[in-house]
C-alpha cells in the first residue's frame, strides 16, 4: 500500500508544477508586455528625432530604463521558475518508479505467498 501514498506525492507534484506553469506564464505575458512597450518608446523617439545623433535616445528615457530593469527581474524570476518546474519534473518521475516498484514488489510478494 506504499505505492498510493508515493502516488499521492507524485499528484502533489504535478499540481505544484501546474502552479509554477501558470506563475510562469503569467511572467512571460509581463516580460512581452514590457517589451512592446520598450518597442513603442523606441518608435517614438524615432519618429520625433529620426536619425538625429544629438537627440535624446529611447534607452535614456526614464520609462524605458524602468522597463528594461523590470524585464531583467521578470527574466530572472522566469529562470528561476524553468529551474523549480525541472526539479518538479524529476521528483514526479522518481515516485513514478517508486510506485511502479513498489506495485511490481507487492505483486511479486502475492505471488510468493499463494
């Protein structure tokens, strides 16, 4: 009967790297969110001072700045989220083999004491 609490663990698992999924998503949306953005600054600037090298430049406006910083954070949050789904992933395929083991080992067993 060890084999239903491994696989109770393995369905914990695999609802927490359904979390980190959605909470991985929902950054993705945010980093693509600041990179439009950043794209419209930089169109703007180009269509107010075309190729004029003494103008002011998108990357030194203050709200870009503030995006590229907040797109860093989201990237690393993200990084961090790809690093817990992959741990996720090898504990859900380990208490796979321990529930498969323990199945065949309890199986075995049954088979031994007819």
């Amino acid at each position: 009967m060890t084999f239903l609490a491994i696989d109770a663990q393995k369905s914990l698992f695999t609802l927490q790297k359904s979390q980190v999924e959605f909470e991985q998503m929902l950054i993705l949306n945010q980093v693509n969110w600041c990179t439009k953005q950043m794209n419209t600054i930089t169109q703007t600037y180009n269509e107010m001072y075309g190729d004029d090298t003494d103008a002011p430049q998108a990357d030194e406006d203050p709200y870009f700045i503030e995006l590229q910083q907040m797109e860093e954070q989201l990237q690393t949050r993200k990084s961090n989220l790809d690093s817990q789904i992959t741990l996720l992933n090898e504990e859900i395929n380990s208490c796979k083999t321990m529930t498969n083991n323990n199945i065949k080992q309890a199986c075995g067993l049954n088979l031994l004491g007819s």
